[in-house]
C-alpha cells in the first residue's frame, strides 16, 4: 500500500516533510496547500504534486493522510475538519495552546476513530531511541532520574515569544514530552523556576528565557529539565537517565567530528546550530513511523493523549513559578 | 614560619589531614588526640609525632593550629575551646547539624578572632578551581545556570545515616556549597523534592535517598542538584556552568584513562569508588591553603559564615520537601 | 542545467549512485546498464529510468555522463570508450590494477579531452574534508606528519582476496590517496612492512592481512598508514595530521552516539560495521562534486593522475615488503 | 626491612627519586652525592639525609642499594663499581649510548650478581599498565599491532642533542622498550625514516627531530612509533594496541579535565607540557617496584638485558635511516 498524502502549509516545517514523504518508498505527496500560493508551487515543483486548497484536500479521494504544518492556532479546527474527513492526520506540536480546547480536539478525533499522531519529534532521534532501547533492554535497571538539558542557539523574536503561549508551552514542552518518554510512568507533581537572564525583552513580553523544572513521578522518580534560550556554543540537547543498575547518556551531535589541538588547547567544533539540521533524522524517522504505522494498522506514537499531558505539565510549570509552590497533576 | 599542627581525631580522614600536613614544607605535625590510643599511635609512629590528650594540645605553647576531625556532635564545642586557647582551626564539615548551635559557634569564634576554616573540601578540586577560574576570567560571561551532578557509589550503613542529620544535611551540602561557590551570588529560594528509590531502609530511617534541588538568586540565577546514594559506575562528581557567552565544565575523574574496544563497543573503566581517591588531590590543597592563610595572615576560605549557609540551604531544602513549596532563605 | 547520467553497473555500489544521481537537482538518471537484467531493472523501476545496453548508452545523444561501476578489469576499456564517445566519466577506483594499463587509459583520455574522475570517495568525507580545510586555513602550520589508521570489520571472502590486486592496491590505496591528500607534497619514497596475523587462507592466497607503511615527501613529511583487516570494534577510519603549529584529527564515527555507564565502565556502541553506511555522505558528495565540476567546468578531482599516483604507491609498497628496502617513487 | 638508599646525581632526575625514596614506607634516603656540593646539600637538607662522596657511598655499610642519575657517561662505570661493591642498582636510562660498552657493564653485572634496574619509567605509568593488563586478561586476544605517538613539547637545546647519541638513541628508545614491553615477542626488523621538520639546527648537528619506525616481529606482529621534538599542545604520549579480539588504548593526560564551550567550540584545556608532571607516577611505582624487589628478592624488570635491547633497536633505525633498508636484528 502507498500512502497518498496532502501537505498543509508550505513553510520551513513543510518542506521538511515534504521531502520525507516523497523520500518514502510507501508514501506518494499528493498534494499541497497554502495561503501563499509561491510557497505551495515551490514545493509542488520540487517534488511533483498539485497545488490544491484545504477544501479540495479535506474532500479528495485520492488522499489519505494529510500533514499539518499551518499556523498553530489553527491546528484543532483543521484536526477535526480531516479527522472527520476521515483522513489520518499528522500535526506538528502543539494541538492548542489551551487546554480545554485540545480536550475537545481529542474527544472529536476518538469519536471519529480518526489517527492522529503529534509531531514530538524528538522521540525519534536516534540517539534518544538508542537510549530508550538501552532502557526497555533492562541495562540500567528501574529508571529513577532523568536529566534533559535542553538550550537553544538563540532566542527567536520577540513577536514569536508572544504568539508561543510562553516558554514552558513552546520550548521545555518538547522536554516534559521527552521526560514522559523517558521516566515511563505520569509525573504526579511539577516544581518550576524561571528567570530572564538573556533578554529583557523577553520578560517585557511576560515570559521567560531561563528555567528549570523538576517533574516526579507517583513512585518517587525525578526527571529535572534545564532550558536556556542561549547557548553560544550550539544547540545543546542531552539527556541523561540514571537508574538502579546504570547510566545511559545520548551526547550532543555536532556536524563535524574532528579534533584541532594547539597552544591553546584541544578544540572540537561548536554544536549544530538549528534544530532542523540536529534534528534531520528525527523528522525522517518521525513521518516514516506514521506511514508504517497507516500501512499496518498499529497504535500511533505520540497521540494526541501525549499532546495533551505535555501541555498539562506546561500549564503546571506556570503555575508552580507563579505561586511558588509545588503543582500536582490530574 | 612553619605552622605547627595538633590533629583532633586519628580516624579515615583524620589520616587523610595527618598525611597532608606532615607532607607540607610550611607544616609540622606535633601531636595527635583520639579516644581510641591505638588509632592515635598508628599515626604519632607513622608521622613522628606525639599521641597527648585534647586538653593538653588545647594548653600546648607549641601547637598554632589544629584539625579537627572527630565525630561531628563534638565540632562546635571544639570550635569554641580551640577559638578562645588562641589556635587556628580547620574543622571538617559541617559545624553542627542546628543552625542556632551553629551561630553561636561562630559569634565564639568572631569573638575571640580566631582563624576557623570549615572543610568544603571540593574547593580546592583542581578540576573544580579551574572551572571557577574561567568564571573568574570572563571566559563565559556572567553566570547564568548551574548544574551539579553528585552521586555516591553506594549507601552508608543506615546507622550512619540516622546520625547524618538527613542528606540535604550529610551529602547534598556539599553541592550547596559548590552552588553558592560557582553562583557567585547567594541564592535567595529553594525547591526540593525527595524520594526513597535506593533503599527502603534509608525510608523506614525517616531519610531519603534521590533528590533533587533548585536554587535561585535574586538576579535569577540558578543551580539544579542532582543526588542519588547509589552510582554503579562509581563516584560521579561533575559540575557545569552556563554563561551568556559559554559554558564550563568539569568531568569525572577515573583511577585510569584507557578504553578498551570489541564487538560490545568501546569501554572505559569506572569512575573512581571512593570520594577519598576522588578527591586527593582537594584534600592536600585545603589543608596546603590553610596553612598558607595562617602563614601570610590572609582571609580564611571557606569561612564558617559559608558552612552555615550551606547549612541554612539544607535545612530550607528539608522544609520545601516537607511543605511542598518554595522556601526563602534569610 | 541538468546532467544527464547512463550508470553502468547495477550491483551494490550501483545503487548508491543511482541514489546519489536521483536525489541531485541538477542531474538525472536517464539509462542503466548491467549484466544481469534483473539488477537493472530493479534501479530503474526504483527511479524511473530505462534499461539500456552499454552500447546504446554510448551512442545516446540523451546522456551527458556516465557512473562506472562494473568489475575492475572492465574500468580502463570502457573509460576509453566512454571518453571516445565524448561523456563525463566518474569512475569507480581503480583504474585498473595495471600501471601500464592505467597509463595508456589516462593518455586516451587526455587525447579526447574527457573529464575523468576516479571514485576515492573519502576525499568527499565531511570530517575529513574538515581535517583538510584546518590544513588550508593554515590553523596547524606546515604539514609534518600524516597518521593514517584503516581497518576493516572483517576480511573479504578469499575469491575475492585473490581478484583483488592484494591489499595493497585494493584497500591501502585509499589510505595512499589520502595521504597524498593531507600531506600536500608527492611522497618520493616507501616503507612497507606486511603479515598474515588474520586468516592464514588469506596468505595462502599470496596475500597479506595486516601491513603498516611509511611514506616521506621530499621535503622530509612523514605519513605512516595501519592497515588490518579485522577489527572487532567496527570500520576503524581516522585520520591524524601533526603540524608546525598543531594537530587535527577526525573521530571515527557510529551510528549512535550515546553512553552507558555500570560497574564494568562507560561504554559507547561499536563504529559503523560497514563502509557503505560509514560514507554514506562521502558517496552523496563525491556524485554532487562531479554534477558541479561538469556543470560548470571547473577541473575535476580526484583525475585518473590521482588514480594513478595512489596505484603507484601501492606497487612500490608491494616491492618494499618483498625487498626489504626503501622503494623510490618516480 | 627498610632499603637503604645512597643517591648519585642531585639534578632534576635525582630530586624526583630523592622524593620518591624518602616517601617509600619500605626505604630510607642514607646519602646523597654529587659534583656540586650545593645541589647534593639541597637534597640533603630536603630529605634529612647525608652528603658522602661517591668513594664513601661504595664503600659504605649502611647502604643497600643505589640510584644512579648522573650524566649518561658515568653510567656504564658507576654500575660496574657498586655491582663490584655489592649494592642494588637503579640506573637511568641509558647504560651506556654504546652497545658493545652495555654488553661488558652487563657481563659484570652478571658476574658480580647484582641486582640492576633501568630506568624505563613509562613501564610504570598507571595507564599504560592498565592497557598491559588488559592484555594480560586475554581481552583483546593475540596482540597484532601496535601504535606508539610519542611527541614531546619542545626541542631540547642543541648542546644536548649533540650529547645524547640522536633522536633514536635519546627519545624513542623510550618507544623502542615500550613496543617490546606491549608487543610481547622481540622484534626482529626495523624500518626507519627520518627527517629535519622542528629545527634545522638539529640537522646541522647531525640528528632529526621527526621519525617513524615500523618494527616487526618473527610471527609478523608489528610497531609503528611516531616522534617528534615538537608538540604545540604538550607532551603527547599515546599508545594503542590493535589485537585478534580488540582494542586498547591510553589516552593522553591532562593537568586538568575540564572543557569550555563558546562559539568557537569545545576547548579542553592542553597536554602536560613536561614529562616529569606526565609521569609523575610513573617515576615514584618505578622506584617503589625497585624497593619491593630487593626487600622481596624478586626479579628485577627492566633489567640490563631490556636496556641493550631497546639500544640495539635504536642502533638498527639509525643504520635503517642511512641505508635506506630493512635492518635485522640480532
């Protein structure tokens, strides 16, 4: 079976998974639609498909999947316009920057018995995979603390930080996720700290660029996140999980390997500098999951449950900073 | 001027301290105490010095300095006696687990003007000194997030730890005080959580075993603690600094730095499993600065002011565990 | 414009580049050629082109270039027939195992004023690219020393031991060309030394398993190249350049890079098992150099005079083992 | 039993063992000698032993065992004299730069039945024991190649170099015993290449200062060493070894292990820049394995034969070098 896909918003997300759909052995791009007609025929020229409008998409037989890369505020309403359609839906994070109103997202795609899979791409790092396989395999024992540093190269606009639903909801969101992946049991209760340490225009826009987190689990298991919107040195992304029997680490990727030494010391290069180049492998592995996924008829990962408990824990840090004090979940 | 030594305990560490003082070209070892006479002898026949009682090193006319290395309810009463006979005292931490008893060793102390230095041993660390170096240098830039990572090998008997005064008190204060060292600036609130993932024991001890920690000064900055009493892969002792312009830090040591390769991957051995090979190096340099502070008449550091505000972190760590919240220090 | 590519050659190193030329914007592949119906057909069914025979990709006036990647002892015939019938020509290494023949085959090529460009494909390498630009960037002075270490996961079968040319020619060739490529300087002379430590059928076949060689410029640089065929670690590739004003050096690189810590050490995963996925990116570089170089008529690197050299180099080494003496090149 | 020791030579080499005697549970530093008063007095003073004369030392009673450290053409006779006169000892390397002098200060060793060590300190650091141990364990199966980069900081002044019988004689013996410590099989061939890189001075009188040698055992295991006089980044000392079932390696060391990051990259600080930091280890388990020897009556290693066989070797490159050939030995 080929899996016959629409594309929904051309943007830099877009064109990534343009590119791993039509890569895919079991999947053929279809279609594409945008607002801005330049961006939907760069793409529909590059890899051979139509341009064609929401409408025509959400209505078209020859489709079965559709990729949802549009604005954020416009993710719930378009995952239950296909879902109803009864097309399997791939939707970059988050769903909704509201709680409720992703509640009712999910409660529409579960009554239409809809797929739908949320773009937390990096559970399909390979490192990070290596080191849930390590894991599953047993080789650390129970898991019982986990560590997620996670800073990016630099802070993105201040009109981007106040669409984002702040840095909890749009950052460290991507790390309660991959917390949740890595303790493999609910935090029950979120401590949180945060700070504007890089750029006061940051906190003029009442947000954040500084924090830390600590997630616990029912059983006692800790998972503590650190997050900056500043790094000189590259995108840094590790994990780090401790267990009763052992370590398991995934180090940072850089695009070179190489080593120079001198007078002033041995120096490797800085780290990636975009998550688009860290990440190429996850967003391949990620939309390749889905279309097996389709092809097979098994459960997908992460659903639309997982989009919700990374937000639910978001929500959560919010509040802990904001009351100073220890916020249970559920 | 050669400063001459009276040691106050003949046990591990008191060995430790007795080594480094003998081996120091400013020091001599003049005589030792201990209520066991053969641990006492052990060390007078193996450094050539005298085994008198505490009373009689506390009228010594040859004695300027001693090190107090006894268990740890008799610190602040030594303190007090060695401060008011006129000596110079190194005291190994912590000055006594209650914070009042602890003031008011120190107005003994500021009293009688004597040199009190408290034995944060991982001060003098040389990896540890080196990453305070580059923050000293501007190497990285105002500081912004701490993180330490400290983890023992294994559990201490659960005797020990019902005298220990509780982790915060017994083992993460040594992070609080690397945290307020590489900080730069006193933090302000603490968020703690506990858990017992280790050892039921040290649960049924009213202790806990894994814990997590967030400090944070006025300016925003913070340090994130990680502790566990059990580390499979040895003594895992790591800190690290992020900067607005970079970050520094230290990693493991480990006894050998060879790597073995086969079809199982590249291995290297485990850490060190003991904090007294760990830290050799920091223990001679401690004592090697006490004695140098004594000689040149400059300021002792770690004062005993720095041993209460660790102790005072640890005791509001204690509190934000129990209460499930923020505390503020001060 | 658009290079239009015939591959002849459908077998494993085939279907690398016919990847290579699909995923390339500037290039398309037209026709395929193989021996075997079947392996060209399965290319061409997976990226749309035909199957041709070699005569009809000669005569076609719709193909620009062509890939060879058929046996060895077909290379130098069709270079010159390909060059006679005016195409670009990217050649698999070697040329042939033949001096004379590869001399010959190079005049042919001159004579018609073809572009060739021999496949050494780690030139392409992205580490070791990056090794090279430190060079030129002047960052560790004059190239003094060159260390080269290559070994492979484990030996070819004996069959093809014995069609091989011997180690020399079939596998220290990669590491003469780049030698020749870091040191920036021919080398004038050659060491060799060689054993069977391996697989005693391997010696039984007159060759050898395990050989280490020096090469020195006129100038007086040094590259020593390690040469195994076994290593149970995984495809060992680095590359070590010692200057006037430091050192750079390449990792080897694994296909995960995370870390597992327990009583028996750290441990990371083995290298890559297999040079295919070890330069996979070599082969996408080295396909998009020569598109570029025929694209816009810059001179093509590596030429059948690097093909040569390297060849050269591996004859002499095969004369100093027998010898027991210092082979000068040239 | 407590050793006995009479020190010959107070320079540089002499303090480290005085230090190491007199730390030695097992030994006690008795006398000192040396041409110049002062420095024999400044151990003297330093360790609380007596100045003698070299006369006195010999003849004296309450001393067991000698440590030679003054110059290399003292060595041959003073090892004679105090085999003569019934004492242990350790002599530095080299006995004598003379192979046929070696064999008669052997000869009398033997004859006298003296117990006589040479100083090959790098047998002796903790790391490179470790890989030998590894060895040992059968870890890496049949040893089959090994690797030698032994680089050092800086040049020594030419005065020196026109004393220490050249480059192979002076600097890579040390590489020429440790092949022979790790390979575990004499080697019987050596290839050499030698050239003037570093300083043309040194060619003017006469030496090299960047070699490569490829030593070969009779089953064909082989060595391949690296020097040279200059090393921007410090004193670079590694080994590997490649065998039937894997690998191992010691890494180089550093003064302190910690790494900062910026825009720029990763920097860990650079190497040792001298070898009596590197292996100050190194020198106090060599001196300590002597004095366990003699109080143990256990065989001496290295001995005298290990010192004629590593010169042999460095007489075999020399004679490589020159005749351009491959050189068998004995």
């Amino acid at each position: 079976m080929t899996v016959r896909f629409g594309l929904l918003g051309a943007g830099r997300i877009g064109k990534v998974h343009a590119k791993a759909v039509s890569g895919d052995a079991n999947a053929t791009l279809v279609a594409v639609a945008d607002a801005f007609p330049q961006a939907a025929e760069a793409i529909a020229s590059a890899y051979g498909c139509e341009v064609r409008t929401i409408e025509a998409i959400e209505a078209a037989k020859d489709i079965d999947a559709v990729v949802i890369c549009t604005p954020t505020d416009t993710h719930a309403d378009l995952i239950e316009r296909f879902a109803r359609a009864g097309k399997a839906i791939f939707c970059e994070k988050p769903i909704d920057l509201d709680v409720d109103r992703v509640k009712d997202c999910i409660k529409v795609v579960e009554e239409t018995g809809a797929k739908l899979m949320v773009g937390f791409n990096r559970r399909f790092d390979p490192h990070f995979m290596a080191v849930r396989k390590v894991i599953d395999e047993g080789k650390i024992g129970e898991v019982e603390m986990v560590t997620i540093t996670s800073r990016d190269p630099g802070a993105p606009p201040v009109d981007y930080i106040k669409r984002s639903g702040g840095i909890f909801r749009d950052m460290t969101i991507h790390d309660f996720d991959m917390a949740r992946f890595l303790l493999g049991e609910e935090p029950i209760s979120v401590l949180a700290t945060a700070a504007v340490l890089v750029d006061k225009a940051i906190g003029e826009a009442g947000d954040y660029d500084s924090v830390s987190v600590i997630l616990q689990t029912a059983s006692g298991k800790q998972a503590v996140i650190s997050n900056s919107r500043r790094a000189t040195y590259g995108y840094d992304q590790r994990i780090e999980v401790h267990g009763a029997k052992g370590m398991a680490a995934a180090e940072n990727q850089r695009p070179v390997s190489i080593e120079v030494a001198n007078g002033d010391g041995y120096t490797r290069p800085p780290l990636h500098d975009f998550f688009m180049t860290r990440y190429t492998e996850a967003y391949a592995n990620e939309i390749a999951a889905f279309i097996a996924a389709i092809e097979k008829g098994t459960k997908i990962s992460p659903s639309g449950a997982d989009g919700l408990a990374a937000l639910a824990l978001a929500d959560a840090a919010v509040q802990s900073v904001k009351e100073g004090k220890l916020i249970r979940i559920g």
